[in-house]
C-alpha cells in the first residue's frame, strides 16, 4: 500500500475553499477529509467518528497532555484538534488527506516538522473577498469587517506555504490544486516503488 | 513581465523524454528549449542561435575562464554548455525554459545553487527500456547494452530530483509533467504580484 500525503489547506472566509476541495475530492476518490476532534456537544444530524470525533474536556486535555495532537486550538470555550495518530492511520491506509486549518494551525504542525503540503488559498483581491462576504447576507459588517482585516493580516503568512492558489476562477483554482497533488505524487520520496520496479529489483 | 521558471530534465535514452517534451511545448506556449552553445561545426540546415550557438574552441575555452557556463561537456572532441546569460534572458523575457542534459550536467547546475526544478523521466522498467532500444534497431547491441547501463548507473542519482515522472503511458506522463509545470507555477516566490494585487498594494 502507497502511503498517501497529507494536505494543508488554509483560506481567508469566502476564499471559495470549500467548493473548490469538494471539487477535489471528486477528482480524486481515494482523498478524504481529515476529521478533527472536539469537545463541542454534537449537533443534530452529526455522527462521532464521522462528522467529529466527540470527547470530554478532561479526555481531550489528557491528550494534550500526552503530546497527541498535530495542533489543536480553543473556539467559543470548545477544543478543536487533530490527532496525530489519527492522521498516520489514514495515510498508512493509503488516503491522501486534506487538513483544513487556519494559519495559526498549519505553523503548529509545520513547526513539528510533520511531512505536509502547505497550500493557502486567496481570492484575486480584498474588494473581491469583500464582495463575496457581503453577498452571503449572513454577516453582520462587523463581523464582514473582522474578516477582511484576518484575511489581511493571515496572508502576510503565505512565504510559510509550499503553494498558494489565487481563486480568481473557479475552474482554474480546481485546476491547480489537482495540478499540486499530481506534481506531490511524483516526489522521490514517494516514488521508491517506481524505482525499484525500474531496476528490476 | 513574470519571470519563467528553469526546468532541466534529464531521462535515460529510450524513455521518451523528446516526445513528452515536445507535447510539453505544445500545451504551454511561452515554453522553450534551451539553445546550447557548441564547438561543432554546424550541419546543414542548422542555424546559428536557433539550433545552437557555434562558436570555435578558443571562444568556448574563454567562456569557461570566465565561468560563464552554467554548466558544459565534451562529446566527441567537441564543446557543449549552456551559458547563464543566455538563460537568465529568456527567465526575463517571461520564457519557461526547458535544459535537456544528463545526470552531470543537471548535478553541476545543481550545485551552482542555480534556482531551477529538476525532473528526471524514467519508462516502467529496464524491461521496456530494452525492448524501445532494440525496437529503434539503430543501435547496435553493444550501444544498447552501454545506453542500458548508463540507465541504471544515472537512475541511482533520482533522489537528487524533485520530481520523477514514469513514462508507462505517454498521456500520463504528459499530464504529469503537466502538473509539475502548473503546481511550480504556485510556489510563493512566484506569486508576490498576485500577494500585492490581493492586498491591493
């Protein structure tokens, strides 16, 4: 079994990423999306293992006792982490996984050292961005401003990615993303079985 | 004007390499061959600076003096290289490059630190490498036995790569290489323009 690789996806809010990875995942059937563990009661509708993996706070803080966590982070008084181990399991199974964190959590697990390709996603400018974020109708403009200012400031890191996708259309940014999993899949340090049926051994 | 980007691509004899290559030049139009300068007496219907760059011996031999090849060889008693100016032009100019050479030259341009994407083409196994060869039936058997053990001799040297394409199946190959064209067209050091466009600066 090919070991798969994992990804590191972050984005600005109404950078378009989760359309674009749905796409993705189309394309690709054996690539999955990494499931984060969380204390966060489940909501209706969602299953443990499934949508999350649901654990106790005293669970989760023995883990991060215990160093299990790639990264993990506090939103709204909840945790929200990704196990390592459950990583290295997937990967072991041959998946490609797709780790959709922001940036804040994508340098933890780089500052690790954790072998990862490290993609940040933005749209073609800040009036764009502003433009999707005020056409959803869901924010308050507080909120809209909050984000652009994130999204500002969260790009000032994209010299920390491996690739950075501009979704200026739709079509394209699919494109190159399939475009970084092909090219990653060529790495020589994937490729050992390649060589070895090259050299007849 | 975006700077290109510098491929060299290296590939036993028999792998394909030419057709993938011009396929490669077909998709992306603002990719080129590197013109190699040379000692050889032109043939006819060569060109001077389309086919190579003629020079004679004492030309070159001032040229190396002056460090000015990226790297060169001899073949047969005769110069070839590739000058750093010529390159760094055609990079200006917004061209993709594409250097074909052999394991050699493509680790002394490596260890010039010179930025470029090493790629390395190898078929599916020595198996089929013999039969390609035998199949050209230009060759005799003794060349097909060096060209077979100088493949397995450079095949050794991939890990100096960053990435390894297996010529099993001409599309494939081509949509790989493809894909490390695309994906290296993402890397951040590329992409400041996009950056400052995004910001709005």
């Amino acid at each position: 079994m090919k070991r798969g690789l994992l990804f590191i996806v972050t984005a600005p809010s109404g950078a378009g990423k989760s359309t674009i990875l749905d796409r993705l995942l189309e394309i690709f059937p054996g690539m999955e999306y990494s499931i984060s563990m969380t204390t966060r009661p489940p909501r209706k509708g969602e299953t443990d293992g499934v949508d999350y993996f649901f654990v106790t706070g005293k669970e989760f803080e023995d883990k991060i006792a215990d160093g299990e966590f790639l990264e993990y982070a506090t939103v709204y008084d909840n945790y929200y982490g990704t196990r390592k181990a459950f990583i290295e399991s997937r990967l072991d199974a041959g998946k490609d996984i797709i780790l959709d964190i922001d940036v804040q959590g994508a340098l933890d697990v780089k500052k690790k050292g954790y072998p990862a390709v490290y993609i940040y996603i933005i749209p073609p400018t800040m009036a764009e961005l502003r433009k999707r974020l005020e056409g959803r109708k869901t924010d308050s403009r507080e909120v809209v401003e909050k984000r652009l200012s994130k999204a500002a400031e969260e790009t000032g890191f994209y010299g920390e990615y491996d690739y950075v996708v501009v979704n200026d259309d739709l079509d394209g940014a699919v494109d190159a993303m399939r475009a970084i999993v092909v090219a990653e899949k060529c790495r020589p340090s994937g490729i050992g079985d390649a060589i070895e049926r090259f050299l007849g051994k």
